[in-house]
C-alpha cells in the first residue's frame, strides 16, 4: 500500500467533509433534537438552492432551539416564496459590470473574477443565487480568457476571487490560477471572498497555506462570518493558519434580522473575530434578493445598531456598514 501523506489526507478531509455535509431539512432538525411542529414555517421542499450544511458547522448549532442563529441562516423557510416589490433575481444589475468569462469590472482598480457557483453552504439571503451566464462553461478556458483580460489592463491592481466560493477549486486549480495571475506584473494584490475559512475550516490546508504564503502578490482572505457562534476552535485554527501563511485576514457580514440585529451579537461578533486574528472589514446591508425580504433590517435600525458599536468598541472594530448600489462607483456607506 502507497504511504498518504499527512497533506492528501488533509484534502482528502474536506471533500469528505462536503459529501457528508447535511441535505435534508429532517436530518438536520432531527440531529438537533427538534421537530417540524417546533419549526412550522419549514420548507422541505425550497426554491433553489437546496439545503446544505456542512456538519461541523451544525455542530455549533445549540440543540433544541428553533430559532439558533446558525440554523435560521440555512433553514429553508416559506417566507422564501413570498414575492415583494423591490426583491428581485439581479439586485446589482452586474450585467453593466460583466466583461464576460466571469470577470466583472464594477469598481476602479479592482477585477471580479467569479470561479464557481459552488459553495459549501447554503445562506438562505445569499444574492448570488444568479450566477451569470459569462461564468458557465468550462472553467480552464475560460480563466485563460479572463487571466488575458486582466494582464492587457494595467489599471487592475486587485483581482478579488468569489464565486459562489473560490475555495471551493482544488488545491492544484488555485496553484494554477495564482501563478497567472503572479505573472502579471501590475498586479499588487490578491484577495478571496469565501466563506469556507468559517463553514469549512478543513479547507485550509497546509497546501493552502504554503500556496497563499508563496505568491508574489499579497494575499487577503476575506471570510464571511455573520454571528459570534459560527467562529468555533476550528475555525480560530484555520483564521490563524492564514494569518501565518501570511494573508491579511478580514471579515465581511450580513445584517440578518433575527440572527445579529442587536448591538450585543454584533459587538462580541468584532471582538471573537478579533480573538480569531481578523478585523471586521464590511456590515453589508442585505441586497433585496427575491426570497430574502424576511431578512430585511431597515437602515434606520442598522445605524442605530452601529452607533452603539460605536460607543462600545474601539474604532478598528467597528465595521463599515454600506450597500451595494446598481451603478455607483463603490459600496455605498449608510449615513444617518
Ligand atoms: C464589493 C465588490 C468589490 C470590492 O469592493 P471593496 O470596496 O474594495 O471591498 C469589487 N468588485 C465588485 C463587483 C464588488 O461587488
Ligand atoms: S457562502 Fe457566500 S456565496 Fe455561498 S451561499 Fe453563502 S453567502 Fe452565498
């Protein structure tokens, strides 16, 4: 028998860990010690995406409790059928940004290169439930393309990998695109939005590591973590093997009505991510994606909340709370 090496084992970690991942409401409920008649709003039967939890993730979920902050971000609810005026399939109009292959050039300086529609979670207010059609298809040539888009513009100085979530590309995939993109030598920095740092932290292999630690561009990894509950041992490990490797670490958020609306959540939220070795980057005023609205905290009440934050954390705590705005030329900051 061929001796496996501590890394394949450790890839091997994640993927299985995705293929046991939760796909039934009934399982899951059911593991937590509940019941449909405790959760009466539940839909078995959702509009996409399908339900999908990875268990470690619902490991941290509290037993018993219908209304757990973790669960209620992933529980197909009926309230996701309900059709409200200003809640559609695109909220951002990306079509204006799109360059095709999957590269959408909105903001100045910055390049979007969406990798896959894939995620190792489903968050029940996500907006990117429609990927575009410019980033279907196979994905080698495709990043070939995109990669040929980016070196023959010497304004970007960023490329931003998201998705779905770019994580979700293998080891060998990223190694691949990295050195691309290190090849083109006005390139300053690299970033990753994914949520897998959190959901996943399997996914953060050494391979990983070393392949993030190596690149010529700066690396920032931008997680995504909306509740303090969600930031268990693991992922503090996997958050501070980035930081090792290297990468700058930041944080983006939701506001979720009824997950962390509260001045209390959003405040130990910043300071578990700080235990974590990662500053809160953005609170991201929802976008009004059909199927979300029940999501929805009014700007009154989200200035408000960060007033309070405010006068409770030290500033480089506070996050930045902005929207996302068809047409702007940045994320817009709310103001009172
Ligand atoms: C959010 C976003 C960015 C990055 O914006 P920052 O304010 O630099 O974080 C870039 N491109 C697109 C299309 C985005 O949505
Ligand atoms: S991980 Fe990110 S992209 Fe995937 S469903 Fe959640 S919010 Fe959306």
């Amino acid at each position: 028998m061929v001796p496996r090496s501590s890394e394949a084992c450790q890839t091997s970690g994640w993927k299985q860990d995705l293929l046991e991942a939760y796909r039934d409401a009934d399982r899951l409920i059911a593991d937590l010690g509940l019941t449909r008649r405790e959760i009466p709003e539940l839909d078995c039967d959702p509009p996409e995406p399908p339900l999908l939890v990875p268990r470690g993730f619902a490991r941290l979920m509290k037993p018993g409790d219908p209304h757990d902050p973790l669960l209620r971000q992933v529980l197909p609810l009926a309230p996701e059928r309900l059709r409200i005026a200003g809640f559609g399939p695109d909220p951002l109009d990306e079509r204006s940004a799109d360059r095709g292959n999957g590269l959408l050039i909105k903001y100045d300086g910055r390049a979007l290169l969406l990798l896959t529609s894939a995620c190792a979670i489903h968050c029940r207010y996500c907006f990117r439930r429609r990927f575009p059609d410019s980033a279907r298809g196979a994905l080698r040539p495709r990043l070939t393309r995109a990669l040929a888009a980016i070196a023959a513009d010497r304004r970007i100085t960023e490329v931003i990998l998201s998705g779905g979530d770019p994580l979700m590309m293998g080891d060998r995939g990223l190694a691949g695109l990295i050195a691309g993109l290190d090849a083109v030598a006005h390139l300053k920095r690299l970033r990753i939005h994914s949520r897998l740092p959190v959901v996943l932290p399997a996914r953060v292999t050494r391979a990983l590591c070393d392949l993030l630690g190596a690149a010529r561009v700066k690396v920032i990894v931008v997680t995504h973590a909306n509740h303090p509950a969600e930031l268990g041992a693991a992922a503090e490990a996997a958050l501070s093997r980035l930081r090792r490797a290297g990468c700058q670490v930041l944080n983006q958020s939701v506001l979720l009505r009824g997950i962390n609306d509260s001045a209390e959540v959003l405040r130990a939220l910043s300071e578990r991510l700080f235990d974590c070795g990662t500053l809160p980057y953005y609170l991201h005023q929802l976008d009004p994606v059909q199927g979300a609205s029940h999501f929805q905290v009014s700007d009154a009440c989200a200035l408000e909340l960060v007033q309070a934050l405010r006068s409770r954390l030290p500033g480089y705590l506070v996050p930045r709370l902005v929207r996302e705005s068809p047409g702007a030329d940045s994320k817009i900051p709310l103001a009172g």
